[in-house]
C-alpha cells in the first residue's frame, strides 16, 4: 500500500453513530448536539483536510475482513465490539452492511447494548460469569436473527475473554478481533485510502 502525501490525502475517521453522506443520525453514546451535523465538515475544517467518517463499528470490521480474523471468510460474518455499548459489523460474501446497529434491539426488556455491553456490567456490579452469560444470551439472539457463520468480537473487553469465555455456549464460531481497540483505526484508514484512490483514479 503506497502512503498518501499528507497535503493530498484523506483522513477517515470511524465515528460511534450511523453515518450517511457524512452525517451522524444517532448518538447513542456520544452527546445528542451530534445529530444531524455532518461529522465530515466539522472535523475536515478542524484539521484543515478533507475528512471521510464511516462508522466505527463499521470500520473495525473492515480492518477484520480486510487484514485480521475475518480475511477470507465468506457468508455471513458479523463483528461484535463490545465496549461502552455494541457495535456491530455485518458482512455478507466480504461486502459490508453499513451502520446494522444490533446493540440496539430489545433484549430482557431493554436496548440490548444497556443489558449485555461492558458499561452494562460494570454499573450493575456483575461478575464476569454473571456478565458472560448476559452476554451470551446476546450472541443467541444476533444467531436466531442473522444465523451467522463467524462472530468476531473486538472491542476492550475482548482482551478479558479468557474471563467469560466459558459462559459463551452460542453455537457459532467465535473468534477474537486480531487489532482489539485499534481496528477502528486501521479500519477507516484503509477506508479513506479506498476512497482517495477512487477520486485519484
């Protein structure tokens, strides 16, 4: 991959929102004020350079599929990034599904991400097999809903699956995210080098 000259590149920026034509329509976990801006041109006049925003869920993804756990899988692929709250990534035949945003479906009568993410377990002081558990019944769901071939999970807790990966009983493959927290990065970038070299020919 040859490097972008700084004055002629493109930086992408994975953003926690569903993203269109550059716009934040969510903000779950972010201050409300973001929605409706167009997240390209707030940043873009910050740094002074043209700015691509995807979301960041979605852009872990892309670095999974593209140079992680996922390079090469085919069907249904879908990345679980477990954090502050869920994001998610779907992948059919390679091909991403933008902005799925699966951590929000009800789940034990509440948004899922509320009752099964890492922020999840921490304010309500479970241990980590009561978590995993929680979690657990998440993956069933996303399988009742998707039937999915491989779930990646990425994000800061998936460094501490050796914690509860007993309680994950879900009958599909799972494998770990191979950039953890940094697949949002490397994700978007590789995502604006996309970008960049469509308009660059």
């Amino acid at each position: 991959m040859q490097l972008l000259n700084w004055k002629d590149g493109l930086i992408g920026v994975g953003f926690p929102a569903v993203i269109q034509k550059g716009v934040a329509l969510t903000a779950a976990n972010i201050d409300k004020a973001w929605i409706g801006m167009n997240v390209e041109k707030v940043l873009g006049e910050a740094t002074g350079m043209p700015v691509i925003a995807i979301n960041d869920a979605d852009a872990a993804g892309i670095a999974e599929m593209e140079f992680g756990v996922g390079k090469g899988a085919m069907g249904t692929v879908l990345l679980i990034t477990i954090g502050t709250g869920l994001g998610s990534a779907l992948f059919t035949d390679g091909q991403l599904v933008r902005n799925t945003e699966f951590g929000h479906f009800e789940l034990k009568g509440k948004v899922a991400e509320q009752y099964a993410s890492d922020s999840a377990r921490r304010n309500s002081h479970l241990s980590w097999e009561d978590w995993g558990q929680r979690f657990n019944k998440y993956l069933v769901m996303m399988k009742r809903l998707l039937f999915p071939e491989l779930i990646i999970l990425g994000g800061g807790v998936s460094k501490r699956y050796d914690k509860f990966q007993d309680q994950i009983v879900v009958d599909v493959p799972i494998k770990l995210a191979a950039f953890r927290n940094k697949a949002g990065a490397i994700g978007a970038a590789y995502y604006a080098y996309q970008e960049w070299q469509k308009r660059n020919g």
